[in-house]
C-alpha cells in the first residue's frame, strides 16, 4: 500500500483533554486493509498537543487539565509573551511538555492500541478556532 497523508480539521473545543480516536479512523478507512504498519499524527499548532492516554473514564481528563494547570500557571510574573492573552504562553509550555505528535501501531485492520488507550488532543487555550492535524499511514 502506498504511502497515505490527510490533512483533517477538528471542530473547535473548548480547553482541555478530548479523545478524537475516532475522528482519526474515521479519516483513514484504509487502516482497516493494513496487515502491518504505522500511523503517524502531528498537529500543526503551538498552543495544542497530542498524548496518547486512558480512553475509559472521563475523569482521567479532568485530571490531567488540573494537573497542567497546576504545573503551568496562567499570569506567572516572569512570562514576557502576554499580548495574546493569559493562556497563551501557558499553552505554548504545555504543547511542548506534552508534544506535537504521537506514532502508532498498525496491524490486523486496527490501531494496536492497549485496551484503555486513545488519542487526545490536548487543547490548552480557552477559545481556539479548531485544530489541523495532519495523518500519515504507511505499511502495507
């Protein structure tokens, strides 16, 4: 099978931990003719990130959001890039601790994920437009 990349565009969400794993698969009906391969995904933006993580309990996300926070206050006296609003530079430290992409295993049809686990986006701002992400499959 060729190489397969698409661009895709999430619908805005507000700030926090949503699993788009389906989102994702419904993008790339071609997964299910793999019998090996990997699946990359890269967001293209500086205030978002990508984790893979616990696909069960919704309060694993909440969590995770307070915890960041916690970790990454918005208005720390010594953030100097502050003209686009408070959660901005918090969510460019939160993007870069978390990461930018995520890779995955692909066999038998499917995604070789454990049985709890899914793709997050990782939505640090309180009022972003929507997310591109861009997918790339390969195997065969």
């Amino acid at each position: 099978m060729p190489w397969i990349q698409r661009k895709i565009r999430l619908k805005p969400l507000p700030r926090g931990f949503h699993l788009i794993t389906r989102e994702v698969l419904g993008a790339l009906p071609e997964i299910r003719e793999m019998r090996v391969g990997v699946l990359h995904v890269f967001i293209r933006h500086t205030s978002a990130s990508l984790t893979v993580n616990e696909n069960a309990d919704p309060t694993v996300r909440t969590d995770f959001e307070s915890h960041f926070n916690a970790m990454v206050p918005e208005e720390a006296p010594y953030y100097r890039h502050t003209y686009e609003g408070p959660d901005d530079m918090p969510a460019h430290l939160k993007a870069s601790l978390l990461g930018h992409s995520v890779q995955l295993p692909v066999g038998e049809g499917r995604l070789l994920t454990g049985t709890w686990q899914g793709i997050y986006l990782c939505e640090h701002r309180d009022a972003a437009s929507g997310r591109e992400l861009v997918l790339t499959l390969w195997g065969e």
